[in-house]
C-alpha cells in the first residue's frame, strides 16, 4: 500500500463527515512534537477517553501519518481461530440484532479475538470494500497498541464500552470512519474473550450506537450463560466441545525476565515461590526468544525473528532449530498449555510477562505502578537487538516518566534503583521536589556530593 498522502479514500454513505473535529490537525501536530520524547500530547477539546488514548499512542511511537493495521494472520490462520474460539457461538445473534435487521445506516460488524485480530467482519459490500484500504479485514490486529485510537482496540485496552467518532481516531487513515465497541467477558470467569464492534459513517459514533452495541454484547454474553450452564461441568467457566476451557479463560505460564542473568518459566496456575511451583529456569536463547514471542502477539517471520536474535548474520533455519527446541521445553515446563505455532512464529496459550506488564503500566500512564513492578533490567546480559531495544525503552521510558512527574516518593525509588542510582539529574530533581525536612534530601544530597567526586 502506498504512502497516507496517496492512498485513495474510502467511499462512505451520504452526509459523512470527513472530520468532526476542526482541532484535529493541531492535536496531529501536538502528537507530532510529542513522539519519541516521552511526553503526551495535550489535546485541547479533546474528550478525556480520546485524549487518554491518543497519549497512549504516542508514548507507544506510533505515527498517524503512516499507522496502517498490521495483518499478521492469513485465511488459514483465521479459520483456525475461528473453530476454536467461543464466540463462534454468539455469531449468529448477533447477525440477527445487528445485520439482518435494518438498521437505517450501512454498517460493519465485526468480532475480535483478546488480542484484537479481527475473526469475522461482516456487514454492507461497500463499505466492506472501503475499510480494506485500512486494513479493517479479518486478520488484522486493531488492539490499540497496534492501530491506534479505535473503538475495538480502545474497549479492549479499558475493558469497557468505547465510541470513537471520525477524527477522534489517532490513524490519519481512519479518520474518516465512525466505530461504537464493547467488551464481551466469559459470565462464568470473567475473563476478556474479545469485543463486538459496529463500524461505519458518523451514526455508528454516536452515543445510541454505543448504547445498541452494549445490548448486543449483554445478549451475546447471556447466549454464553446459557451455554455454560448446559454444558457438562457447568460453573468453570465457558466450555468447548470436548469440555476443554478456551485459552482465554485459562490461567496463563509466567515468564520472569526483569534483573533475572536466565529467564524463569512458572506453569499456568502456579502458587508460591518459584522453588516449589515447578518453575523452570530458562536458558538465554530460550529466554530471549519466549520474551520476543510474547512482546509481539501477531508473530514473527524466521527472518525477523533472526534479525532481533542477534546483529550478525543469523540462518532462519538455526532460528528453526532453536524454536524446535523451545517447543519441547515448553511442552515439559506446561504440560503442552503454551507452545509455538507457524506462519508466523507466534505463540499458542496464554503467559504473562513481568516487563511487558511493566511497559503496560507505562504506557497506561500509571508510573507508581510501573516502577513497582520493575524488578531490574530485562535479561541484563542478553544482546539480542530486540531484547535490549525492550531494555532500552522500560529505562528510558520509567527514567522519563518519574522526572516528569515530579513526585519525590517516586524520584527517590527509581534513584534506588539499579538504573537510577548514578543519574545526577535524577537526585537534582529530587533536591528541588522535596519539601523542606523532608530526609529525601539529605539523601539526595549526600549522592550528589558522591557523584562529583
């Protein structure tokens, strides 16, 4: 596809705005300035969810001008998905409720995974046409820290209902499209199974959209109810044929990689200390690429994957080698609960990772939390590209954030740290922060006093 400027522009229904909000190319240029320099971008009239979002993406280096929806999944991978997943059950109400009563408006429906890949987009012939210049098509993966400011993406980063109304929309490439989403949750567990979506002209923005879209999910979710209720073992949660619980709702594997010399493995539904929860320590290749794995949800190629292993010339095939491997490690280390699937690379089963969390919080906005949950650097001796361009930006990313802040509390924990105990600007800010008497101070001061020798 070409450049934003040359693509061609969707053809959308009588009346569509191209933009509701004449602000839109100052919030551009205010993101602009903001990328790449740790800061969020303020939004002026800007509605708190959309401003939220959008500093959210900027801080993640997304650039609207050029953000297109990566398509990480393949016909066959969707099918795959599809016969696995539990809301293939709820599909056809909401055909019923949403498309095959008219609802005076053409309009796009479409279901998603947790991760935000699209599993089914149905709905109007044209507009189905349209939204494939933005790669709003079955497969693509529209999770907010891969597209952006959307309605789907959005309502599954907050977990909750999301309307996004033409130019609020951070992509320059959607920007003239309208999306109402909400959340669609396992009744039995809870747990996040993926979002419905309505997608179209500006009347799908607006607040009776997001008001239709929830009803749909509350019916969706009760079809669920239903379901789980008559299947055997009723009560665990949503079951699939066979009564094996969907890898949405079950508990996922640990992956440990902050201060750690080898990352350490905990199997899903691990309780207490590493020592006597089966965790399995990791060596650093394997380490490395499970971190990869895990920090890209839509896959590598073996070629890529390569490149972010190491700076020399690395074979596809030895990368191919080594994931042979991992998947025997992590076939012992799970009883076969996390595994890695092909075309591309990716991983099959849920983990959750201590410095992704981490970059979450962070990009969340939520500091207290992020330098809570950072243990140390990720994997300190690795030089894989792609494990120390992750190192770099949780560094960076904390060191930043705590000198914006200006919060003494949080200046002097990240001093404490590993990464911040040498930093003067650090221990500088926190002189000036602090409030007269209070010991920070004298702290900061003695390690000044170090530091310049």
């Amino acid at each position: 596809m070409g450049s934003a400027g040359s693509r061609s522009q969707p053809v959308l229904p009588a009346g569509h705005r191209a933009d509701p909000h004449e602000r839109r190319e100052d919030w551009l240029e205010r993101s602009r300035r903001c990328l790449g320099a740790g800061a969020r971008p303020q939004l002026p009239g800007a509605r708190r969810v959309v401003a939220d979002s959008w500093g959210r993406s900027v801080l993640g280096g997304l650039d609207p001008e050029r953000l297109l929806a990566p398509v990480p999944l393949d016909a066959a991978d969707v099918r795959s998905l599809r016969r696995e997943h539990p809301l293939r059950l709820v599909l056809p109400a909401v055909r019923r409720l949403l498309l095959e009563q008219p609802l005076g408006v053409p309009v796009l429906v479409a279901l998603s995974d947790q991760d935000g890949h699209l599993l089914w987009v149905e709905g109007d012939s044209s507009l189905r046409a349209a939204a494939e210049e933005m790669r709003f098509v079955e497969g693509a993966r529209w999770s907010e820290d891969a597209a952006g400011t959307n309605a789907p993406g959005t309502a599954l980063h907050l977990g909750r209902p999301v309307r996004v109304v033409a130019g609020e929309h951070y992509a320059c490439a959607v920007a003239r499209w309208s999306c109402s989403a909400a959340p669609l949750r396992d009744p039995g567990t809870g747990r996040l199974l993926g979002v419905l979506d309505v997608t179209g002209g500006d009347e799908l923005g607006r607040q009776r959209a997001l008001d239709l879209v929830q009803a749909v999910a509350a019916v969706a979710e009760a079809e669920l109810r239903v379901r789980a209720l008559t299947a055997p073992a009723a009560g665990s949660g949503l079951l699939l044929p066979g009564g094996a619980a969907p890898a949405a709702t079950r508990a996922p594997a640990r992956l440990r990689v902050l201060g750690r010399a080898g990352a350490l493995l905990e199997p899903p539904g691990a309780a207490g200390p590493p020592a006597a929860s089966g965790a399995a320590g990791l060596g650093l290749r394997h380490g490395e690429l499970l971190l990869l794995l895990a920090a890209r949800p839509e896959g590598w190629g073996a070629a890529e994957l390569a490149v972010a292993l190491a700076e020399e010339d690395l074979a596809p095939v030895t990368v191919r080698a080594e994931l042979t491997r991992l998947r025997a490690v992590l076939e012992r280390a799970t009883a076969g609960r996390l595994g890695v699937g092909t075309r591309p690379y990716r991983l099959s089963g849920a983990v959750e990772c201590d410095a992704l969390a981490v970059r979450r919080e962070l990009r969340a906005g939520r500091v207290a939390a992020a330098l809570a949950l950072h243990a140390g650097p990720v994997l300190p001796r690795s030089v894989a590209p792609g494990v120390v361009e992750l190192r770099e930006e949780l560094t960076l990313g904390l060191r930043t954030a705590v000198l914006v802040s200006r919060d003494p509390a949080l200046l002097l924990q990240w001093g404490r740290s590993v990464a911040g105990r040498d930093d003067e600007e650090v221990w500088e800010r926190l002189l000036r922060c602090a409030a007269p008497g209070d010991p920070a101070r004298g702290e900061a001061r003695a390690r000044l006093e170090r530091l310049r020798g």
